[in-house]
C-alpha cells in the first residue's frame, strides 16, 4: 500500500508503521517508554520517525512498505530500536 499526503492513507499508513515500530520494541524498555512520545508522519519527502530521545526525524521512505522495511532493517541491526 503506498501513501497519499492527506486522507485515509495517511491515518492507515501511520497506524501500520506505529504497529510495526512496537513490534520491534516490545513492551518493555523503550516500547514503554517512548509509547506517548513517537511521531510518524508523511511529508514531500516520505514517511519520517521522530522518537523519544533522538534529535531529528528518521527518513523511512516513501512507502508504508518501504517505511516498515526500514523499520525492521533497524530493529535487527538494534540501531536504537532496541
């Protein structure tokens, strides 16, 4: 599924990667403390990331499928994510 700057997929889009990103953290560590504190948003440059204790947003990509991906690829490199 790709993204559209405004309406439904955008609202889906951030709901997939916010599920993805806490599958990866888990519910412990920084899954519970960041849970409040994480901004994904899209903007003309893609899906973006702004966790807890990082000074700049993550660029993802431009897709929901590109930006799960990168989410994955940093969880297993343990790349802050866990």
């Amino acid at each position: 599924m790709t993204s559209r700057i405004g309406g439904d997929f955008d609202m889906e889009g951030q709901q997939e990667i916010r599920e993805t990103l806490f599958e990866i953290l888990g519910e412990q560590g920084c899954g519970i403390t960041c849970e409040d504190d994480v901004s994904i948003f899209h903007d003309e440059q893609g899906w973006k990331l702004m966790l807890c204790g990082f000074m700049e947003p993550w660029n993802l990509g431009m897709t929901v499928d590109e930006a799960r991906a990168a989410l994955r690829k940093l969880g297993s490199m343990q790349f802050g994510l866990s």
